[in-house]
C-alpha cells in the first residue's frame, strides 16, 4: 500500500450544506477586501450623508414646540427636495404629513447620496472579484471542491450585497428608529409601520440588478481594469443621453417653466415626457422603481417597463455569467 497516495480520494468528512456554502465564498471575499485601507475609510465616508435625512426629521419631530425647527424642515422640503405642497401640510397637519415627510427623507438618501456612493463603492469592489479570478485561475479552486456555478454566482454576489446594505439598507432603517424614538409617542408605529418593508423592498430593488450587471462586466473580461472602465461609463453615459433626449425639447422650444410655483414643476405641462428615454439611464430606472416603492412616484407612466428592465438585467445577467463560467470549466 502506498505510503503518499497523491491521486483523488473521496472526502469522508462532514460537508456543509449545499445552501451555506455560498456563505463561505462571501466570507472570504468580504474579508479580503475589507484589508483595503481605503476601502474601510470609504465605508466610513459613505455613512455621512446619513446625517443630512437625520437633521431633517429631527427637524420635523421638534417642529410642533420650536419654531425655529418648524421654518428649517418648511424650507429644506419646499426648496431642495421641490416639494411645497408637502411644505405646506407640514404647516397644516403635521400628524398627517409624518409618513410622506419620513418616506421622503428616506427616499432622497436612496436617491442621491447612496446611489452615487454605491456606484462608486460597486464600481471598485467589484471588477477584483470574478476578473480576478479568471486572470489568476483562482476559480479552479473553488470547483475542485463541491460547488455547483450557481453557488459560486451567489456567493460573490453577496460580497456586493453585504457592502451595499452596510452603506445604504442598515443607515436607512435607523434613520426609521430615530425618528420612532424623536416622535412624542409610539403610535407613529401605526402610521409609518410600512416604512421599514418599503426600504427593504427598495434595497432589494437596488441591489439585485446593479450587483448582476456589475458581475457581468466582471465576468466578460480577466482584466479588472476593463471591467471598472465599463461599469463607469454606463452609468455616466446613460445619465448623460437621459438628460440631453429629455430636456432637449424643452431647450428648443424656448419654454421655460417659472421660477416660483406652489407644487413641484410638472414638466409634462411644457412638453417635457420624463419617461420616454428613462429606460436609458440606470440612475433614473432606479429612480422610478423607488419611488413608486416609497408610493412617491409623480409621473404619468407605468412603472411596469422600467420593473421589467431591471429584472430583465438581473435575469440575462445571471444567465451570462453562468454560461461563461460554465464554459470556462468545459475547457
């Protein structure tokens, strides 16, 4: 009998359960990207633009005895988030304008702060995670062990899910418990309960295609760099054509809408359709989406098309990064 057997041999030990093992993937890349320096003190910088929606409903909760605190939430409602009809029934019913004050807090901090942070924290992360190990063969690895392509598919997808809920779902559900522990009493459970499921459906709107479309650049290419560069431009360039399609009409009509106005500017009113290039943009696809989560959405078209883009890339990305795995063990 040999001494130094060097062939297979079958593993006669415990395996761990075909649902956690994706879980391991995940830890480890999690743990090796959070020894990036730079990457930890980003995660600390993300969390900042918190305390802009935090001032604002602390600002509405102490609205009713200060004064002072009343006029900043009026203004910061009316003016940066173009809302003076809800600036107005802060001044008539505060008790009715909670929910639609909380949930558009929370929606503006989905909306512009997190949603740049988390392109630019995806847009680091993830391009060393599937390139990375195609350029290094790393992934011959992970399937000489019992895994399945869809496993290792989850489990660094949940590397990006793990840094995008740390920076954008967590920060969101305790600006909903400050603002429980500033109201006067706990009946404003009853009144904004919805809230916390409404930022978990928001998060998983988030998440979802923007992780699959982000493995996929990932997953195209052995050089993260190429990865980086497409992730990067999609976004910039999609933003880009939105805008200049969209307004463009309105541009060169000569009409403009006027300075002052009670409500928001109804754009449609001077010509201006805000969905009909939506779909071109990732940024404000999202957007829609979001918004009719937090039941904010004021535009006039159905926000089916733009739920259908988002699944669809979550869906054909899936695909295509299984089908390219796949072919890369059937060499």
């Amino acid at each position: 009998m040999p001494v130094h057997d060097l062939g297979y041999r079958n593993w006669s030990g415990a395996r761990a359960d075909q649902l956690l093992r994706p879980l391991v993937i995940a830890r480890g890349g999690v743990a090796l990207i959070l020894k990036r320096r730079w990457l930890r003190i980003l995660l600390v910088l993300a969390w900042l633009p918190v305390m802009l929606p935090a001032v604002g409903i602390f600002a509405f909760e102490f609205s009713s005895t200060e004064p002072d605190m009343q006029e900043l939430i009026v203004n910061v409602v009316r003016r940066p988030l173009a809302r003076p009809d809800l600036a107005a029934m802060i001044l008539d019913d505060m008790d009715a304008a909670r929910h639609e004050v909380w949930s558009t807090m929370i929606l503006a901090y989905f909306r512009y702060p997190q949603l740049f942070t988390m392109v630019g924290l995806v847009g680091l992360i993830a391009p060393l995670l599937v390139s990375y190990d195609l350029r290094t063969k790393a992934y011959l690895m992970y399937f000489s062990r019992p895994l399945s392509p869809t496993q290792y598919i989850v489990g660094k997808s949940a590397v990006i899910w793990f840094f995008l809920a740390a920076v954008t779902t967590v920060p969101a559900l305790l600006l909903y418990v400050l603002g429980v522990l500033l109201s006067p009493d706990l009946s404003v459970i009853s009144q904004t309960w919805d809230i916390p499921l409404r930022i978990l459906a928001a998060s998983v709107v988030l998440v979802l295609p923007t992780t699959t479309l982000a493995v996929v650049y990932s997953s195209l290419t052995a050089e993260s760099r190429y990865a980086t560069f497409a992730w990067f431009a999609t976004w910039a360039m999609g933003f880009v054509a939105y805008q200049f399609l969209t307004f463009t009409t309105a541009a060169m009509s000569g009409r403009r809408p006027p300075r002052r106005r009670r409500g928001p500017i109804n754009w449609e009113e001077y010509g201006v359709d805000l969905d009909r290039w939506r779909l071109l943009s990732p940024y404000h696809t999202l957007g829609k989406v979001e918004s009719w989560v937090f039941g904010l959405d004021t535009t006039s078209a159905s926000v089916l098309p733009a739920i259908g883009v988002l699944v669809g890339i979550t869906v054909i990305g899936f695909w295509i990064v299984h089908r390219r795995i796949v072919a890369r063990l059937s060499i």
